[in-house]
C-alpha cells in the first residue's frame, strides 16, 4: 500500500532556530499591514464576548463551560457539528448547566461540512474541537475572518497542517487576535513550578525521559442508520480513522511529547524511530489505527526520549512523565523531584482547562494577545515525526519533516460526506491497518 503526498520544500537547518524560519517561512502567506483587532474583536462596547463551538462531541462543549466558567460575560450563541443531533443535544446539556449563558437558537444550530463557517461569521471567538484534521484549516479560516481562537490538540495530524497552523498562529500575531491551544500542561499549576525547578537545575542536566500513556481505547461509536454514507460513519467513529485523527501518537502522546519539549527548553529532537501495530483491537469499530506504539527521540545533547502509548482493554495502565538528570529524577505528573534535593508541590491547584481559557479571554479584554503558536506547532510537528517513524519503521529526521508537506488525502476543504472514503471496509469486515513498517511507503 502507498501514500502520496505533495513535493518538498527547500532544505532548512535542524534545530530550534529551523523552527523560527519554518514558522517565518509560514507565515510568508499570511497578510500583512493589518490592523490590530484584539481589542474590537468582540462586540463593540459590550461586555458581552460571544463563543461558538465547532465539534459537539465531548470536548468541544467542555471546552464552552471552560470559557464560561471563568468569564461571566461569554455567551454561547452557535453550535457546529456534523450531525444536528449532536448539536441539539449539547445545546440541550449546555442550557442545563449555563442558562443564563447559553443563548444558542435554532437559526444557530448548524451542521454539515460548512457549519464551521456560520460559526465563524456569529461570534467573537471560535472554540474547535471537531476531528483534527480540520483543526489547522478551522483556525486559519478563523483567523482570517478576525477572530479569536481556541483550538483543541492535536493542533495538525500531519507536516502540511502543521505547515497551515504555523501560518494562522502567524496571522493572528499580525492582526492583534489570539489563539489558545488546548495543551493544558503548559497552564496546570503544580507542572509550571516543577519545570522551573527543572529549569533551575533540581535535578541538574536531563540524561533521559520517559513518556507513557496507556490506557484502553478512545470512545468507539458503532455503525447506526443515521448514518448514510461511508465518510459521515467514519466521521462518527474518527478517533480510529488515520485521515481523520492521526492516530495515537498525535492524538495523545502529544500531551507527553509537549511537556517533554517544555523541560527541554524548546528543544526539537534530531531523529525518531519507532515501532507500533495492532495486536488487539479487532473488528469494524476500530477502523485502521494502531493500538500501540513505541518511539525513540534523540536530542542533539545525546539525550533519548523513550515514549509509549497503547489502546488496548485488559492491560496495565500509566500516564506519566519522568525526566532523569544528573543529580535526581522528577516525576513530573506527580510534581515530586527525588535525589539531591527532594520536593513535594505543594501549592494552589486548579483546573488548568478553565486556567486557559482565563488566560485567554483575560487577554481578548486586555487588549494584550495571547498566542501558543509556537509551542503547540513544535510539539504537534515531534508527536507527527514519531507517528510516521512507526508508520515507515524508518529512522526519521526534524530537518526531513521540516522539509515534508506529507498529508493524508483528502485535504479539509475537499471531505465531502459522499465522497469515496480513503479506507474502505474489507471482506473479512475489517478495516485494513494504514500501515504495515517497513512495507508501506509514504513519500515525505
């Protein structure tokens, strides 16, 4: 089986600077000599920031509470999704929790493929939380009509949507808008002061890093009448379509991969190799990802970045992150550092979902842009780079990703509900894995 993907671009140096012109050379094809709209970006003098919601499966609407948790002027006003009962129903479990917020009418239900650009047009600020793959092409769109966005991770399952995420981050730093990313390590209290201590030697030189997460499979949806076409069930079921998701390594180890890239001070990783496969996960429901995967990270210090995730029922379980140095070790899921100095976080908590969007809607009122861009392109562009070295079972370079706009076929804007799906289901009613290492080539 093979995969294309669009030529290279031309060759830029491995390292952190490499990814400052990546994301200069992105945002090459963004507009410049645009007034700032970080102030006027809302309704005009109005206390009132109205948020729209594309994607109401779990997380987007979660994320809708986050912003009105911490804001008492936001209001819901649209709802997006594929499916109308999807729309209906968040709004329904939203007006429960946040009545005097949620202000969605019927005018402002929306579904189908375009819904996300009716919510685009209605509201200050976009909260995107659909299938990833349209994440970087809904917050670029976002961008370019002048609004505030809050993106879910992944931020882009492949080289060419991080290439599209780097240039709307990009673009809303020209226009005064602010993007949020929904890599909330970066705001849970108890993780920024163990980095610092990091940072300021605790356990000295990072020597090695360790990055779990396994657990049982992400939510299966199965196959229902409702559904009428190929695209809207794999649509349903897209955290275990490839083309959809990314699979495993973007769609979670992402969070592990960006909490090691924030100790490495922003580092990248030189190669990744890996491996992965499925041997559990079996029947229609699980579409065509791998249920586990392995990856090695070297840094250009030498320091080896071991990361695991799996989706399989019946097996151990652990989310963890645990950075080894020189002179101790931290566990920085549990906030403790051990060795040398010993040390136990103990200080204010919170909810770092609702600390985001604080942060964010502190900074639309102020005037004063927030934007993750460049942290949430960088650890999106390692978790792809370690996704396609299990993929190809091949050692994979930061400067040949750096160069790659590999996608997965079709691009956003071309998915039509009857289209003729990139997977199809076999004799043996299973979906064929997308990759077999080794075996499979796709053209980086």
């Amino acid at each position: 089986m093979s995969r294309t993907a669009a030529p290279a671009m031309s060759q830029r140096r491995t390292s952190r600077r490499q990814f400052v012109k990546f994301f200069a050379a992105a945002a090459s094809a963004a507009t410049v000599g645009v007034l700032p709209l970080s102030r006027s970006a809302h309704a005009a003098g109005s206390d009132i920031i109205r948020i729209g919601v594309i994607g109401c499966g779990g997380r987007g609407p979660g994320a809708a509470v986050n912003a009105m948790n911490v804001d008492p002027g936001v209001r819901l006003v649209a709802l997006s999704d594929v499916f109308l009962s999807r729309v209906q129903g968040a709004r329904k479990r939203l007006q429960a929790e946040k009545p005097q917020q949620v202000t969605v009418d019927d005018d402002h239900c929306f579904s189908g493929l375009d819904g996300y650009k009716h919510v685009i047009q209605s509201v200050d600020v976009v909260l995107i939380a659909c299938a990833a793959k349209f994440h970087p092409f809904y917050t670029l769109e976002a961008v370019k009509a002048g609004k505030h966005v809050f993106v879910e991770k992944p931020h882009a399952i492949d080289p060419a949507g991080v290439r599209q995420a780097t240039e709307a981050a990009e673009l809303a730093k020209q226009k005064g808008l602010s993007i949020m990313s929904g890599l909330q390590s970066r705001y849970t209290p108890g993780f920024q002061e163990t980095i610092k201590r990091i940072h300021d030697g605790a356990i000295g030189e990072i020597v090695a890093i360790e990055e779990n997460f396994l657990r049982g499979p992400y939510g299966l949806y199965p196959r229902l009448p409702v559904y009428k076409t190929e695209v809207e069930y794999q649509l349903a079921n897209q955290y275990h379509f490839v083309w959809l998701c990314g699979d495993d390594v973007v769609q979670s180890l992402v969070h592990n991969v960006d909490r090691a890239t924030w100790a490495m001070k922003e580092q990248t990783p030189v190669w990744a190799r890996g491996m992965g496969g499925r041997a559990a996960s079996f029947g229609e429901i699980y579409g065509d990802v791998f249920d586990h995967h392995g990856v090695v990270y070297q840094y250009p210090n030498g320091v080896r970045m071991y990361a695991f995730c799996r989706t399989q029922n019946g097996c151990y379980n652990e989310s963890s992150s645990l950075l080894l140095g020189s002179k101790g070790r931290c566990n920085l899921t549990a906030c403790t550092i051990e060795g040398e100095t010993k040390w136990r976080y103990s200080g204010p908590g919170g909810n770092p979902y609702d600390i985001e969007h604080k942060v964010l809607f502190e900074a639309i009122r102020s005037g004063k842009p927030v934007n993750a861009g460049d942290y949430m392109t960088r650890s999106t562009m390692v978790a792809v780079m370690g996704q396609l070295a299990c993929y190809t079972g091949q050692q994979l370079t930061w400067e040949q990703l750096m160069k790659s706009e590999f996608y997965y076929p079709p691009k956003p804007e071309d998915v039509r509900l009857d289209m003729e799906p990139p997977v199809k289901l076999g004799p043996d009613g299973q979906y064929p894995v997308f990759a077999i290492p080794g075996v499979t080539k796709l053209k980086l």
